[in-house]
C-alpha cells in the first residue's frame, strides 16, 4: 500500500519512494538540553516516532538519527544572544557539560515513559566539532562562505535560490534592517556558520579563524551527512524550525555538495496551552513529570496527542488528558478481555475485523492519520465479540500506537473497566428488548452470565448482581 507525505520542500503530499528500497534514512533535530524538554517539544518526539512505526508497520528498516544540540543554539534562534547552554549553566551554577548531561538523561526518561523509540544514532553536537569545522572549511574553499571580525558567515547570494523552504521575504528583511547585529554581514539573511569567542567565552574550540565555536544550524548538516550521506530519505523537527534551522541548512548542504540533503521534509505542528505559546523560554510549560505527578499513566498524553492531526495545532487541557487516560484503561481491558475471550467468529465477523484492519492501513498510510487510525482501532476494542484473534489484532495495531496496549490495568481500574463493559452490554441488552428481539436479549444476557453478572429484569429496568 502506498504511503503519502506531506512535504514541506513539495507543499503538497508525496508518495514516498525511499532511496534506498531497504532501509530508510531519516534525520531529526533533537532537543536543545539546557532545561527539561516540555510537552511541547515532546509532542514532536511522539510525531517522529508514530513516523518511524508506520514505515516499519509498512515492512521497512529504519536508520534514524537525531542529534542533542549541546552547543550553538542561541537564545534569539538567530545569530545574536547568549548560548542557551550557557545560559542555563550560569543560573544554574553548573558547567555546561553538567547542564548536558542532566537535561539528556532526563530527555531519554521521558522518551521512555512514552513507550518512544530511541533512534538508531544519537550524536551530540559538542562530539563532532571537527566534522563541523571541516564542513564550514568545504564552505569557505567553495566561495559559500566569507569570515568578519566576529564570524564566518554564509553568503545565501551565492544561491540559485534562497528560500525554499519557507516563505521568509527576503526583501523585506532588507528593507527592514535597520541595525544589523554585524554591519560587516553582506546580506540580511546571512547566518552564522561559526562564531568567533569573546574571551571568557566558556565553550571555545581551536579554528583557522581562533578560539570560536559553532552556529546552531551547521551541526545537524555535518551530522546528517556523517551518518545518512549527501542524500538522505526524510528529515523532521517542529514547525518552528522551517524558516531557520531547516532552511539554513539547506542552503549548506548546497553550497558544500550541491544537494538538498533531504527528499521529505516533515513537519510537526505546536502544542499550544491556553490557545497560546508553550514553551521553555517562556517559563509557562508542564512536563511529563507534572502529568505523572497528578496520578496519570504518561502514555495517556501519547493517546492523547493521538486526538490530533500532527499538522494541526493542539491544545493541552488537563480534561483531555482525564479522557485520555480513561480511554488508555479502556483500550487495555479490552485487550485482556479478548485475550481470554471465546466468542467463535464467523466469516462475517472475520471480515468486518479484516476491513478494519485495511482501514487503519490506510488511515496510517495517508500522512500519519492518527485520528482516523484510532476510529477503527476503536471499532475493533469494542466489537461485540470477545477472541484471542482481535487481541492479536489490537497487538498489531500497537506497534504503530505504541500504548503498551498488553498492560494489565491496576485493580482498581480493572473493575472499573468490567462495569463499564457490562454497562454497554446492557445497553445493547435493552435496545434489543425495545426491539422485541428477544432471542439476542438472552444472548447477551448469557454472556453477562459469564462474565460473572445476573441480569433481572424488572418495573424498573434491568438489574445487575454479582454472580456469588
Ligand atoms: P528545542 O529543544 O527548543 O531545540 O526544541 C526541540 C524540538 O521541539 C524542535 O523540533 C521544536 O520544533 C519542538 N518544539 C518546541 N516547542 C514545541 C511545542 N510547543 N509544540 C511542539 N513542538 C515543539
Ligand atoms: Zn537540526
């Protein structure tokens, strides 16, 4: 079956034909460790791994990298501020290195609470300072790039065309360039490639051009090329990325080998609080700390984002997140339920769960349509009949989910769920009874039987008690 893409380099959605019909090579830019990553920056990470889930779901092997910016990315997202880093080293009293780490860990903690898949490679920007510096010295010999007092610069002129990615109006960026943070920068749009270090400066390696350190983009060029090759099949990051960091690494990717490296290029919309901006910055962002400190399994925010297009925007209420986690218990009972179910399935039955199981393909396949997935992942929890088959299908459809469908339900949850499953048989039981279906109200007044229920049927309805 087909797989369309929406591509942001194409602004429409593309089938995707790997490069290599083997193995996929797929590049995303990974956290920036100097604070804890938010629900924000995770939403992305839960995007990227439903992508990798469906094309192993489509029977492809996966090469994924995804770097761990250490060094480089500046508070403004430009070419002027603090390093964020160091930022966040100074407040916290702590070196970089220490920053680092700490923030990684706890990044990978997260990813594994979410039942998200690491990438194949993990390469951290500070480890590759001198594939990064070899890459700005291809630049500078290809005529791409043009040193000041205070940087080295891409000189975007020397383009065919610059942008082409975004839509960032570069004639208005002249005309509004008042100040320029370097007067000696020949275009607006120029970036830094590498910065010179004003003494102090705390992360500082040797160059042609002195002590200095790297720009934010040129990391994820020199890395994507170590690891994927010139050419690559997919590269992702939030959407914020597209008119910086995306596009300029583009532009250096072309000026060193003449290549866009990517062929799709994806992106994950934002997670908004409040109909506003989450973010770290910004100081107004929960973490997956805070929603497992109020008592919820953390994989009730992946079902959660779930809910959403990855292309549109969503919103973090803490009700959504209270449905989530009841519909996360629901899903795994039902799966239990199945498990150990015996219900016989005729061939009717077989092909209702066999379209279903089509549906989600390619509900999947079609630009990662969670939303539409998770309709038919419903119609199969909830089919009527209970059988170890539609456990196994629901098994299948969580290689893509990834919920951890196959955990038992605490106790607790556990009765919960089973009243809530009588309660709906019961509900069919009494729309047969208005029906005057009476051989389908024994039916399932059989199986609420075995399911450890008497039903009696009185002036006042049907009533429930527990088989002693
Ligand atoms: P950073 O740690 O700032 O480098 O960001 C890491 C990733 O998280 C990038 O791909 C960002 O685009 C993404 N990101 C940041 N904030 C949000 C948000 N509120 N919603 C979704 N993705 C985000
Ligand atoms: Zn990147």
């Amino acid at each position: 079956m087909d797989i369309n893409l929406y591509n942001t380099l194409t602004k429409r959605k593309d089938k995707f034909e790997p490069i290599d019909s083997k193995e996929v090579r797929i590049y995303s830019c990974g956290p920036t460790v100097y604070k804890n990553a938010t629900i924000g920056n995770i939403r992305t990470n839960i995007f990227q791994d439903v992508l990798r889930r469906v094309l192993k779901y489509n029977g492809y092997k996966i090469k994924h990298a995804m770097n761990i910016t250490d060094v480089g990315h500046l508070v403004s997202d430009g070419d002027d501020g603090e390093d964020k880093m160091l930022k966040s080293a100074r407040e916290e009293k702590k070196t970089p290195l220490q920053i680092a780490e700490h923030y990684t860990k706890l990044f990978f903690e997260d990813l594994e609470e979410l039942n998200i898949e690491t990438p194949e490679i993990i390469c951290k920007a500070t480890e590759h300072i001198n594939e990064m510096l070899e890459y700005v010295k291809k630049l500078m010999e290809n005529g791409y790039a043009y040193e000041t007092s205070t940087a080295i610069y891409f000189d975007i002129s020397k383009l065919d065309k610059y942008p082409i990615l975004s839509n960032i109006d570069i004639e208005k960026q002249k005309a509004g360039a008042r100040v320029e943070v370097d007067e000696e920068k020949r275009n607006p749009s120029d970036f830094a490639l590498w910065i010179k270090a004003p003494e102090n400066h705390l992360m500082k390696w040797d160059s042609p051009w002195g002590l200095s350190y790297p720009g934010w983009h040129i990391e994820c060029s020199a890395m994507g090329q170590k690891y994927l090759g010139d050419e690559f099949d997919i590269h992702t990051g939030g959407i914020d990325l597209v008119p910086t960091h995306h596009e300029n690494e583009i532009a250096q990717s072309k000026g060193k080998c003449g290549k866009i490296p990517a062929k799709y290029w994806i992106h994950g919309e934002y997670l908004l609080i409040d109909g506003g901006k989450m973010s770290k910055s910004l100081g107004n962002a929960y973490l997956i700390k805070d929603i497992k400190e109020k008592g919820y399994d953390p994989i009730s925010y992946k079902l959660f984002s779930y809910s959403c297009h990855y292309r549109n925007k969503l919103n973090f209420t803490w009700a959504g997140i209270e449905s989530a986690s009841k519909s996360l218990e629901k899903l795994r009972n039902s799966y239990q339920v199945n498990l150990k179910g015996n219900d016989e399935l005729t061939s009717s039955d077989l092909e209702k769960l066999k379209e279903a199981e089509e549906n989600f393909h390619k509900a999947i396949n079609d630009d990662l349509n969670m939303p539409l997935a998770m309709s038919f992942v419903w119609e199969v929890a909830k089919y009527e009949k209970k059988n170890e088959q539609i456990a196994k299908l629901l098994e299948k459809f969580d290689t893509v989910l990834g919920i951890k469908i196959d955990k038992i339900n605490s106790k607790e949850e556990q009765s919960e769920e089973i009243e809530q499953e009588i309660i709906e048989l019961l509900e069919q039981r009494k729309i047969a009874r208005e029906n005057k279906d009476w051989a389908k109200s024994d039916e399932i007044r059989d199986i609420i039987n075995q399911k450890g229920y008497i039903v009696k049927d009185t002036k006042e309805g049907q009533k429930l008690e527990k088989n002693k």
